[in-house]
C-alpha cells in the first residue's frame, strides 16, 4: 500500500473550516500570482533558502505533505482535503519551484518503497523543506532508455561504492540527497542488473557540474561519482529491484509534470493570466478571451486526471500509463500557456528595461517550455507507452531483448 490516507467524506462544516485555513495562510504567507514581479530559478540562491522557509511555514501550519502519514511527518489528512487545497491556492504564487522534484518525484517513492527506518529518518525533513532531494536516471549513454545505464555500485562490506556519471539533473547543485539507479549486476539483462539507492549529495565522491541552459539559467546539471559511498541501509528496495522502482519513480515524475504533485508546486496558471490580462486592458479582446477560456478548460481537465491517478495511488496502485497520459497532457498545456503567456506579454517578452529584475519573466517561461516535452520522457516516449499499454499496440522490435547488459554493443 501507499500509506497516504484513504479519502473520505467530509461534511460541509470540516471543508468549510479547512478553507477557512488554506486562505488565512495564504493570506499571511504569499502573493497573487498576478502579483509576482519575478521567477526563482533553480540557481537563484535567495529562491532556494524562501522556497525552504515557506514549506517550513507549511509544515508548521499542519498544510505540508497533507496526505501522507503523520509519524512520518505529513499531516496524515484526506485526499478530499488535498483536493480542497488545490483549489483554494489556485490565482496564488508558492515559491516553491526548486521542490517540485523533492516533493513530486522522491517524497513518493520513499513513501511507497522506503523501509520504516528509512521512512522515519527521511520523510519529515523532504515534507518540511529542511532538505531537497533530486533523482539521478539519465547518462549521456542513457536518456530515453534509462535501462541502458552504466554507472556501477558495487558491494563493500557495509558500504555500496558508486562509479559513474549522470546528466541532465535537475537542482543538483542545491539538493542534500539524491536518489540514484544504478547497474548492481551486469550479467543480467540491462532491466533485471538495477538497483535504487540514496545517497548523500554533500560527500567528496560526488562532483556537481552545472550546464548552462538557452533561458541563460544552470538548473540542469552533470554528476560525477568518484567512490562515492552509500551505507548498506540506505538501498532502496530489494536487490536487483531498481527498474520497478525506476518506472514508478518516472510515472510519479510524470505525474508531477503534468497532473501537479499535489502539493501546490503546479498551480493552474490561467488565473493569474487572467488577472494580469484584464490588469492591462485585454477584458474585451475576443481572440485572447477565447484562449484564456481554452486554457482553463483545459486545466480543470488536468484537475481530472490528477483526481483519478491519486485515487489510484490511494489505492495502492503506482500510477500506471495514466501518468504517460498525464505527462503528455502537461506538456501539450505547457504550450498553450506560453502562447496565451506571449499574447498578453506583447513587446514585453521581448525586451525590457535594464533596471525591471523580474522583467525576463516572460521571455524564460517562453524558452522553458520546450523543456517541458523532454523532461520525465519525451512526448514521444509518452506516445509509445500510451500506444502499447493503452490502445494495445505491438512494442518496436528489440534484437538484444534478454541478453545480458555486457554483452550488448554500445559506444
């Protein structure tokens, strides 16, 4: 089982009260997302240490990790509470972008795989915001077929010792864990030889070397481990058990990117456009009024699949192709919101006045989106895996499918 609470009903009063709370700490602790004069992006330490502070405010108010169990920090409430906090926080800014993948990825894979020991020593610091994790999948040899990978751990007494290198992962360079695949057994087929660990991303044997990205921004980054050290205890899973955990780790990913994490990190945009649309006198053009209501409509059915795949989780089920479904959902309604973005934003995205610090808001959102349709696997991965699992189509050919991972070519 999952270990989030179950839902269940909620008279008039409870909703009522719980409201009542979400907007007084709303109120108390963030800004209209019309309001918001700038991004924080992920190489942005003063965005890192505000994103900490206010889910450090979250957890105090008993709104952090609503359903999640409350001995491992989280509030230990309903998925109906979860659902009455993702309406209430839409129109407002959480500035909490550099854990959407601590929250959205690695909280709950803790949660589902995590021994009680690991559980307990790990979840309330992730729920709180004292510390952020990232996930470690992608190699230069290996980005949509994760499978392939070649970093190794091997068994050291107490101790696993990593070799290797990843890319393309995100917040690396201000995360304190990570959680990592890696080949345990290269004898084996290259799904069956995996392993998942977590490891400390502040020990010698791991090196952090940003990339710089188009939008001028580094939130991507290359690691290196050197003999990088993981205690025994820190495995996570069984032995040989990485790839299973590997895929729900990915559909919890792809979740996050395209349902919202359910935790505030994904919130609706097109209130906010609205806001800032009818704020510079846009409320009677017909073209733009027609996009901000395709918009919406489209992310009130984004509400939908995110409701279905929690009450698969809360069932007990990882999300299955429901995340492929809503990864590529995210990514297609990515794009609609940079092109209402750009729309209302005019000249401005283009250029702006030296002095204006949040004044290259508009032309970073335009240049991430792209990102959005690689990031947890291509629209085309998507596509595949919604095509074989879904509609029943035969998988592509695969003339190393059951040979062992050493035995394959590569470059």
């Amino acid at each position: 089982m999952s270990g989030q609470n179950d839902g269940s009903e909620l008279d008039a009063v409870a909703e009522d009260a719980f409201r009542e709370q979400v907007r007084t700490f709303l109120e108390a602790n963030c800004s209209r997302a019309g309001d918001r004069s700038g991004s924080i992006g992920d190489d942005d330490p003063e965005g890192i240490a505000a994103a900490k502070a206010f889910q450090g405010s979250m957890a105090d108010a008993g709104l952090a990790g609503l359903t999640f169990p409350s001995e491992f920090g989280g509030a230990g409430l309903t998925s109906r509470h979860q659902e009455l906090f993702n309406q209430e926080v839409q129109g407002w800014y959480l500035p909490t972008t550099p854990l959407s993948i601590s929250h959205g990825m690695c909280l709950p894979v803790l949660n589902q795989f995590g021994t009680e020991d690991q559980k307990a020593q790990f979840m309330p610091d992730n729920i709180s915001g004292a510390s952020i994790w990232c996930q470690m999948f992608s190699e230069p040899g290996a980005g949509s077929d994760v499978a392939s990978l070649s970093t190794r751990a091997v068994r050291d007494g107490d101790e696993w010792i990593i070799e290797g290198q990843k890319v393309w992962t995100s917040g690396a360079q201000y995360c304190d864990y990570g959680i990592l695949v890696a080949r345990t057994d290269t004898s084996l087929p290259k799904h069956q030889g995996l392993t998942m660990f977590i490891v400390d991303m502040r020990q010698p044997g791991v090196e952090v070397r940003p990339l710089r990205q188009i939008s001028g921004g580094s939130g991507f980054n290359e690691i290196f481990f050197t003999e990088a050290r993981v205690p025994v205890d820190w495995q996570l899973g069984d032995l040989g058990q990485g790839w299973n955990l590997a895929v729900s780790m990915l559909m919890f990913e792809r979740v996050s990117i395209g349902a919202g994490s359910g935790s505030g990190l994904d919130a609706d945009r097109s209130p906010g456009l609205i806001q800032t649309a009818q704020a510079l006198g846009y409320r009677h053009d017909p073209v733009l009024r027609q996009g901000l209501a395709d918009l919406w409509i489209r992310e009130q059915i984004k509400g939908y699949i995110g409701q279905r795949i929690r009450a698969a989780v809360e069932g007990g089920r990882v999300p299955g192709p429901e995340g492929s479904l809503a990864k590529l959902n995210g990514a297609l309604l990515a794009r609609r919101v940079r092109d209402v973005s750009l729309a209302i934003a005019g000249s401005a995205a283009q250029a702006w006045d030296a002095d204006d610090a949040g004044g290259d808001r508009w032309a970073v959102a335009c240049l991430s989106t792209a990102g959005i349709s690689i990031a947890g696997g291509t629209d085309e991965v998507q596509r595949n895996i919604i095509g074989e699992r879904v509609l029943g189509l035969p998988k592509e050919p695969d003339p190393y499918k059951g040979a062992a991972w050493e035995a394959i070519p590569r470059s």
